[in-house]
C-alpha cells in the first residue's frame, strides 16, 4: 500500500534527525573520554616534574604528602582520589613511596 507523501516526508525527517542525535552524542561521549585522559596525562606529567626537580634527600620527606587528599567540601560524594607513586633509582631500589603502597599488593614495574 502506498504511503502518502506526508508520511514519508516526515519518516525521512524524523530518521535524519535521530541519526543527527545519535551522531552528536557518540561524537561529544569520545571527545569527552579524550580530554579526561588528556588532563590525566597532563597531571602525570606535572607530578613527575615535581618529582624530577626535588633533591634525593627530599625524597623521603616527600613521601609522607598524600597527592590528590584535597578537602573536597561541596556535599556530593565524589572525593578526589589519591595519587600513588614509588620512586626508585637506576637500580632498582626504592627511594620513596606513597604511605601505605606494600599493602596494596600491585604490580612492579
């Protein structure tokens, strides 16, 4: 049976706007996913710098700073994540480490 023109027009209209949508939110959920590791990295990168700039003496002094334990008072439950870090030399040996790291039980790289 054929459909009237309105119809058809308005299936046409309505699918080139749900592909539209479907698009735009695929598209803003990936550019979202890449500016959060973007700001992850660039975090990384500026720990690392802190790092690189201290004093070996300093280092155990270092360690005892908790990274990322900022006071996080705005009523949600989203409190801000501890960095963990381990400093070791060219050989292997651990200069400085985030308090509490052994009992954690990860990998080593």
């Amino acid at each position: 049976m054929m459909r009237s023109i309105r119809q058809r027009l308005t299936l046409l209209v309505l699918s080139g706007v749900v592909v539209v949508w479907t698009y735009s939110l695929v598209s803003s959920y990936r550019q979202a996913i890449h500016e959060a590791e973007e700001w992850d990295e660039t975090r990384l990168e500026q720990i690392a710098r802190a790092f690189v700039a201290l004093d070996a003496s300093d280092l155990p002094a270092f360690a005892d700073i908790v990274l990322g334990s900022g006071e996080d008072n705005d009523g949600d439950n989203d409190a801000s994540p501890r960095m963990l870090y381990q400093v070791s030399d060219a050989g292997g040996r651990i200069l400085a480490a985030s308090p509490g790291l052994e009992s954690l039980d990860l990998p080593v790289f």
